[in-house]
C-alpha cells in the first residue's frame, strides 16, 4: 500500500471516534510560536498570518497531518512524515 492510501486509511479511522479519543492518543493542538520557524513561514506564505494555533494528528511514529481544528472539523494543512513541523524535546 502506498503512502497516500495509508494516511487515508488512518484518516478514515479517526472520523469513527470522538475528539477526545483521538487527544488521548497523542494527538493535540499547538501554538504556533512552538512551530519550527520553517513552518511558521509557510503559514504566512500560503495565507494564514494570523493564525494562532494548529492541531498536530498523530498518524504512526512520528508521521503528523497537521489542520486547522474549527469544531468537529480538522481541514488539513500539510502532511510532516518526520515530525519536523514541532520537533519533540521528548528522546
């Protein structure tokens, strides 16, 4: 199965359990001044200056979807397979 069909597959799962369930499993919003500043350029770049927050979806390991989270809904900003979008400090 190639890369696409699997974040499909895992995105499909996440639409069958609540947001709670999903923040149970590593999943979480993040302020965007904890971005790495790579990421915050992209965010003016593409538009959302004044965005204060993203919502980082924990896929597998490391591999993220980063959104913006409105509600029940999470429109997806861009995939981050090495989770180089907010390094962990955690080793």
């Amino acid at each position: 199965m190639d890369i696409v069909h699997q974040i499909r597959s895992k995105l499909e799962g996440f639409e069958t359990i609540n947001w709670q369930e999903i923040e149970r499993n590593g999943s979480h919003s993040v302020e965007r001044w904890k971005l790495a500043k790579a990421a915050q350029d992209r965010l003016d770049a593409i538009g959302h200056r004044d965005l204060d927050e993203l919502f980082s979806l924990r896929l597998t390991g490391p591999n993220r979807v980063w959104g913006i989270r409105k509600n029940a809904v999470l429109s997806i900003v861009w995939w981050d397979p090495e989770h180089l979008v907010c390094p962990s400090l955690k080793r």
